[in-house]
C-alpha cells in the first residue's frame, strides 16, 4: 500500500514525532511505500483562502494552492494521521489540512440538490489516527464524548471514502505517563503498523 503519514505537531523532538517514526518504519519493513507530510516542517498554512473559500460551491472549486498536498492524498491507499490531542480537538494546523486538501471535487462532492455529500475518495482503503490526549481516558470518552473519534470517523472518514478501515489508537493522560507507559504505547503503535 501507500501510505500518506501525516504528523501535525510543532516540536521535532516530541512524542507525537516518535511515534511518527515507530509507524513509519514498521509500515516500511511491511513492505509498504510511505509519503511522510510533516505539515510544521513542511511549512503548510491552515488558513483557507478567499479564493478556496469563494470558490467552496462552484463548479471548479480552486484548488491551485493546495495541487501539491491534494496530488499526494490522490496517491494514497492510506492515510495515517499522527497528531496530540488539544483542548479535545486537531491542532490548527491539522484542522487546515482537512479544511484546505479535502475540499469539493477532490474528497467529496457537493450534492446539486443540496443533500448529503458524495465520497470521492475511492482510493483510500484505510483512516488510521495516532494521538495523545493530556486528559485521562475517562474524561475524553465519559465526559468529552470522545469528539476527536467522531469527527474522524462519523465526519471527514465516512463523508469522504467507504468501506475503509478506520482506527483510532490513543495514550490518554500523556502529561503523566511514565516512560514505561510512553514505552509500551509505542510497541502498540509498531504492531499495529506491522499489521497492515
């Protein structure tokens, strides 16, 4: 498979970029080929144009900005996103990411009569995400309703491709956890990976 590894955290040096890495290589040593869209190294800007914005609902929505990221994503068999968790949300920059790469006539199109939106990703057979979340498990799911899953999985996944393989692997309470915790949350990451 291809596989579109997208990292969204500001620090080379952070947890989210390890585990970036532990899936990378166990994706590689599978047999798999790996584009990795670093979107902080990459430079990428989250903010959606006037142009993009204008253009949301005509008939060729402009895309001219974005051609590079959008041409990587249409590669794709796979998408894995690995990305903390703030304020039970994306960080911005991965919120622009969708906002400005799955956009009309690239991930979806936009029904004519004004109802549900018609998936365009036919290519993308798997929709992994990777994350932390400096919340306990409790909070996030209990209390928080698990929004970060929903939206993947209930929004942008199903909107956008089916009959893929979504999963979500998450260390909750990552400003506490022991490097055992960090450790073991990392194998889980590789043998998930292997197993693609």
């Amino acid at each position: 498979m291809r596989i579109l590894l997208v990292l969204a955290h500001p620090l080379e040096d952070s947890f989210a970029a390890s585990v970036a890495r532990e899936a990378h290589e166990a994706l590689v040593a599978g047999g798999h080929s790996v584009d990795l869209l670093d979107l902080y190294r990459e430079d990428f800007d989250p903010r959606l144009s006037k142009v993009e914005r204008g253009s949301y609902f005509s008939d060729h929505y402009d895309s001219s900005l974005t051609e590079g990221m959008i041409a990587r994503l249409q590669a794709a068999d796979g998408i894995v996103l690995v990305f903390p968790q703030w304020w039970f949300n994306f960080p911005a920059i991965l919120k622009g990411f969708f906002d400005r790469v799955f956009v009309p006539g690239v991930a979806f199109d936009n029904d004519p009569a004004g109802g549900r939106i018609i998936p365009r990703l036919k290519n993308i057979k798997l929709f992994w995400a990777l994350t932390t979340t400096g919340s306990p498990w409790w909070v996030v799911h209990l209390y928080m309703g698990n929004p970060v899953r929903r939206l993947l999985k209930r929004g942008i996944a199903a909107f956008c491709a089916k009959g893929l393989d979504f999963r979500m692997l998450s260390l909750h309470d990552m400003d506490r956890a022991t490097d055992e915790k960090r450790k073991a949350h990392l194998a889980r990451v590789r043998r998930l990976a292997a197993r693609v």
